[in-house]
C-alpha cells in the first residue's frame, strides 16, 4: 500500500507573472485553499502519510505555510532545490532516498482537479515503472501522448495531467533532468485517461476560470 507522496512544487510560475512576482505560484489561491494546499488535502484524505515537497523560487514562503505537517495531520518534508530550476526528474531524484525504495504519488502542484488519488494509491504496478494520469488534450496545449492497450505511446491525443504513480527504479534507470523525456522513452509506463474536471493552472486567465468556475 502506498503511504508517501511527492508534491512538484519548484517551479518559477513566469507565465503567471505578474502574480508570482512576489509568491510561488504553489501558494495562489482558488476558493478558500491555496493550490499546495488542496494537493496535500487530497492526499492526506485517502490515507497518505508523508509528503515530500520540493521547493525552489520563494520556497520559503511554501515552507513557512504548510509547517510540518501536523496541522493536516500527516508528516511533511521540505526539498529545497535552491534559486534555480534542476528540472522535475531531477528533483526526485533528490529526494529518493525519502521513499525507501518503494513506490510513491507524484503529483504537480499547479493543477487543479476533482481527480480523486485513492485508485492510484491502490494500484499495482507490477512489472511497471509508471502509472500515471491522462486527460483528453485541451485546447491550449498540443498533447503529450496516445495510449495503446494501457500502454504510454508518444503522440499527441491526451495530455499527462501532472498525476502519477511512480517506481523509485525509474529515476535510477533513466538520467534524464525532466520527467517529460522520461516518460517518453520508458516503454513500461502504464496510464488511464480521466475524464473529470481537470486544469493546468498556467496562466493568470486560466487561474481565473478556475476561480470563477467554483463562484457559480
């Protein structure tokens, strides 16, 4: 059973300035909850009990907000990746040592979903190195991949969600610094499409759809 998770927070949030001029697009908010704050909610609700977070521009202010954990009871460990961008592979191969060698959530901060993980925690990988997440393409973006009998092939008719479950073997397998160019070469990589609300949180127009669609 799968008890930790890892929260891909780093990222420098450009497209959204001026917004995250002064704040790590991780805690902007929608609703009453910031974005890191709903992913960690979502996780702790179906039973995670570790979170690892890695930060990078302003990360001291994700630090200062989430704490240790305790106020949503479970346990959070903070990895400072420093001022600049080491890439999404790479950050977990930071904290590898943190899973003990067995498998984890992955999931990206900057996304917004009614997607529930609780499939993805119980799911068997098997002879896998990957499951992750898929939706239909949306129209800002071109699509990362096509599936074929549940397996990743490289295309362009659904778009990776930023949702996964991941082996530890993966990241010591491939030596690639972003997860994207990983998951275009692992063969064994394994995927659902979901057909729920889902959004990429990449823009200042984006944010406020998002907004405004939880005002109706």
């Amino acid at each position: 059973m799968v008890t930790k998770a890892m929260i891909l927070a780093s990222g420098r949030g450009e497209r959204m300035m001026p917004l995250t001029r002064d704040l790590p697009k991780p805690m902007l908010k929608i609703g009453n909850v910031t974005l890191i704050e709903d992913k960690i909610i979502k996780l702790s609700e179906i039973g995670i009990q570790d979170i690892i977070i890695n930060t990078g521009y302003l990360g001291e202010y994700i630090r200062d907000h989430v704490g240790d954990g305790s106020k949503f009871g479970i346990r959070i460990t903070i990895s400072d990746e420093g001022s600049q961008p080491i890439g999404t592979a790479e950050g977990v191969r930071k904290a590898l040592d943190y899973f003990d060698s067995e498998n984890f959530i992955l999931v990206n901060a900057d996304i917004w979903t009614n997607y529930s993980f609780i499939d993805l925690k119980r799911y068997d990988l098997k002879d896998s190195l990957g499951h992750i997440i898929l939706t239909k393409k949306p129209d800002y973006q071109n699509g990362d991949f096509n599936l074929s009998n549940n397996l990743l092939e490289t295309g362009n008719t659904f778009t990776y969600t930023g949702i996964g479950l991941y082996s530890p073997k993966l990241f010591v397998k491939h030596e690639d610094r972003d997860l994207g160019i990983i998951l275009k070469k692992e063969k064994s990589i394994t995927a659902d499409v979901y057909s729920g609300m889902w959004d990429d949180i990449g823009t200042p127009e984006r944010l406020k759809n998002a907004r405004d669609e939880i005002s109706m």
